[in-house]
C-alpha cells in the first residue's frame, strides 16, 4: 500500500513538471495541418478562426496578416477584396475563396450548391461567431499557447520563411497588452538535413519554442509531415481542465 502510494505519488509530481499545460491551443497555420494534428492529440476541442486558413501563395507566409486578423477579425470581412474561383473543388468538396488582401486561401466553406453571395454571409457569421469566442477564451484563461506547423511540400528543400522577427514582436506584444497571462508561441519546423527521429529543440525567447525536425519521413500523409515526431513532441504538451 505504502509503495503504491509513492509510485502514485511520484507519477503526479513527474506528470507535472515533465509536460507543459495550457488551457487555449490557437492554431496559427502554415495549413490546416495544422488543427487537425492538434485535434488528434486532444489540445484542440473548440472551433477558432485561424483552424482552416492557408496562404493562397506558398512561397510566402503572410504571418504579420495573421497577426493583423488577430487583432481584429473584422478586416477580413470586405468582400471586395475576394476572387472565388467555382471550376475549382478542393479535397472537402467546396470550392476555393481567396482573400486577395490578406493573401489567403479558404478552401473548406464555400459551398458547391450556394451562390457566392449565400455562401460568404454564412462564412461571414461563422468565422466572426468564431472569432469572439477565441477572444471570449483568451480573456477568461490563464495560459495560451499559439501553435504554427510547417508543410513539408512547402518546405520540403528550403530554410524557414517564417519572420521570426515578426512573430517575437507580436508574442511580446500580447503578453504587455495580458500582463496576468502567459502567452507562448510553438513553431514546428522542417529541416531536410536531419536524421530520422533527430528533433532540435530551440527556445527562441522565454515565450516561443521551436522544434525542428525532418519531415520528410511522413508516416501516411506528406501535408502532415512526421506524425511520429510531432506526436511524440506533442506528448509532453497538455490541455488543462477548463473548458
């Protein structure tokens, strides 16, 4: 009884100073990737704005646009700003939308059956029901974690086009603007040159962490990436009871 005790014990104290909670994971891109991982592993259960979006031009990543929607959503709402393209059905059966402003591709709301008019006031009324409770979340909890996945098609023989420098400035940012909350940024990203199973772990500043690995060893899906990797990075990450 006495050793079950100190191995329950032990278990609870290693458990808790061996994984990282958060109570809200926000993923950031590079693709939608990106939230089904986090689905998959537990750490995503509410919808958010970003889950879906990705770069209508792969050979960049507009990531200080996705700091700008952050800030506030309602930009992205001008339709003038959209080109939708119907002789296009993308892997989910809907036809792509680009948001030509924010350079941003949404491939998994407009509707074959709907007009274009239908369509963009119901993505309008989801994407901004979404959207405050993202803000709603963050006001309520404590500990937020933003998480950004490369593509390994993207990437597959390149160094990083994310701006660091861009993201460092907007984590810093939002921690001033939530001086009681912990907000930390998770990049997963892609390098060609390393052995299987190798992971660098690289701590940019006190609130964001980059792991870097070789996704080109993908399990079953090249768009996402190293399942393996990933997953066993993911291990050490938890979702706090709050939701």
């Amino acid at each position: 009884m006495y050793l079950t005790f100190i191995k329950n014990f032990w278990q609870k104290y290693k458990d808790k100073f061996s994984n990282k909670y958060y109570d809200l994971y926000i993923p950031f891109g590079r693709s939608c990737h990106c939230t089904m991982i986090l689905i998959n592993e537990g750490l995503r259960n509410i919808s958010q704005p970003f889950d879906w979006l990705i770069p209508s031009d792969y050979s960049i990543e507009p990531i200080q646009e996705r700091f700008e929607l952050f800030y506030n959503f309602t930009l992205f709402f001008n339709k003038d700003d959209y080109s939708f393209d119907r002789n296009k059905i993308t892997t989910s059966g809907h036809y792509p939308v680009i948001n030509n402003n924010f350079k941003f591709e949404i491939a998994h709301d407009f509707e074959t059956d709907k007009s274009n008019e239908e369509n963009f006031k119901l993505f309008k009324i989801r994407y901004l029901r979404r959207y405050k409770r993202m803000l709603s979340n963050i006001k309520k909890f404590d500990k937020i974690c933003f998480v950004y996945m490369v593509n390994t098609w993207t990437q597959m023989n390149a160094t990083s086009i994310l701006d660091l420098d861009v993201v460092k400035n907007n984590i810093k940012i939002l921690n001033e603007q939530y001086p009681s909350k912990t907000i930390d940024f998770i990049i997963f990203e892609h390098n060609p040159k390393m052995r299987k199973n190798k992971i660098s772990k690289q701590k940019i500043d006190r609130h964001i962490i980059k792991y870097v690995s070789n996704h080109s060893y993908q399990t079953t899906n090249d768009k996402m990436g190293d399942i393996i990797t990933i997953k066993k990075i993911l291990s050490n990450y938890k979702l706090s009871d709050t939701i």
